[in-house]
C-alpha cells in the first residue's frame, strides 16, 4: 500500500513537472510569437511612417510650389493692380477736372436760369395784367353791347311807334277826307231833302231823305272812328 502511493506521488510529482514545463514552453511560444508579431508591427509602422513622411514632404512641395505660384500671381495681380490705380487715378483727376467745368457751367446756367426766371416772372405778371385789361375790356364791351341793345331795343320801339303814328295819321287823314266830302253830300241832301218835304220844287228827288239820314250815320260813324283813332294819337303821345 505504501509503495502505491509512493507511486501514486511520483505520478503527481511527475505530472506536476510536465504541466509547468508545458505552461513554460507555452508563455516562451507566446513571447516569441508577441515579439515576433511586435516586430513586423513596428516595421509596418515605420514603413508606414516613412511613406507618410514621404506623403507630407511631397504635400509641402506641392503647397510650397502653389505659393510660389500664389506668390507670383498675387504680384502680377498687384502691379496690375497698382497699374489701373494709377489709371483710376488719372482718370479721377479727369473726373474732377470735367466736374469742376461742369459745376461752373452749372453756375453759369444757375444765373442763365435765374434771370429766365425773372423774366418769366415780368412776362407772367405783364400776363396777368393784360388779362385784367382784357376782363375789364370784356365787362365794359358787355355794359357797351347792354346799352347798344337797349338803345336798339328803344330805337325799335321807337320806331314801331312812329309807325304806327304815322298809320294812325293816314288813316285819320283819310278818314277826314272822307268827313269833308261827307258833310258836303249831307248839305247837299238836306236842302235836297228840304225842298222835297217843302215841295217847292219838282227836282228833288223822294229818296233825297232817306239818303241824307243815311249819309248822317255815316258821319256818326265816321266821327266815332276817328275820335277813336285820335283818342290812341293821344294815349302813344302820353307814352
């Protein structure tokens, strides 16, 4: 019993001694493969880093020849630039030049302008005066021509009167004629009538009282037209 486990502890001894063995050759396997991967690491990060470098040096080339370029262009652009302000400069002067011209013509033309002003003002003031005269003119033109009419107006009136006058005259001159011739024919058939009724003579004729009294209305007649007729000579005398 003894001797089975003395062997029994030199198995376990035995098995003891082969794990660490295994553990050691394992963790040096490790180290060597952690070295190894270590190693191709760094050297892919020092390649990496020369290209890199190498990346940069030629981007600072490439930056530094586009300055250069930059630098030369911003000079051209800067003489040019210098070239239309000296040009820009003297085209000012001109511009000053030509507006100091143009702001004395614009003095001159100021008092041009001041003085047509002034002129336009007597011209409008002549103007309105010669339309005052004109309104005046036209006022008294219609006072002339109210009293123009008014006179044709009386001279009409006047002379329709006198018309009428003088119609009235005729017809009692006519009418007078016509009493006088009247009055000689009713003497004459009164006595004619006289003798008739007295029978003194043979020559009167019957009808001589008949026509007298006719002749006698007549003249009543007569003489009522033409106090009428005279009667309107009066009233056209009183107007």
């Amino acid at each position: 019993m003894e001797k089975c486990v003395i062997e029994q502890k030199k198995h376990v001894s035995s098995t003891h001694s082969g794990g660490v063995a295994l553990y050691l050759l394992t963790a040096l396997a490790g180290i060597a493969v952690g070295i190894t991967a270590t190693t191709f690491y760094l050297t892919q990060s020092h390649q990496q880093i020369r290209q890199i470098e190498q990346q940069s040096q030629q981007q600072k080339a490439n930056e530094l020849t586009q300055l250069q370029s930059l630098n030369q262009t911003l000079e051209q652009s800067l003489k040019q630039s210098q070239s239309e302000a000296s040009h820009s400069q003297q085209q000012l002067q001109k511009v000053t030049h030509s507006l100091g011209d143009m702001q004395k013509r614009m003095t001159e033309q100021g008092l041009q302008h001041k003085q047509l002003q002034q002129k336009i003002e007597q011209q409008q003031r002549l103007v309105q005066q010669q339309q005052l005269l004109e309104s005046q003119l036209r006022a008294d033109n219609q006072e002339l021509q109210q009293q123009v009419d008014e006179h044709r107006a009386t001279l009409n009136d006047s002379k329709s009167f006198f018309q009428q006058q003088m119609a009235l005259q005729r017809e009692l001159t006519k009418l007078h004629v016509q009493r006088e011739k009247l009055i000689v024919i009713l003497n004459s058939l009164v006595k004619e009538c006289q003798t008739y009724q007295d029978g003194k003579s043979w020559d009167a004729k019957s009808d001589s009282c008949s026509r007298k009294q006719t002749a006698s209305d007549r003249l009543k007649t007569l003489d009522q037209t033409i106090d009428a007729k005279q009667a309107k000579v009066v009233s056209f005398d009183s107007e």
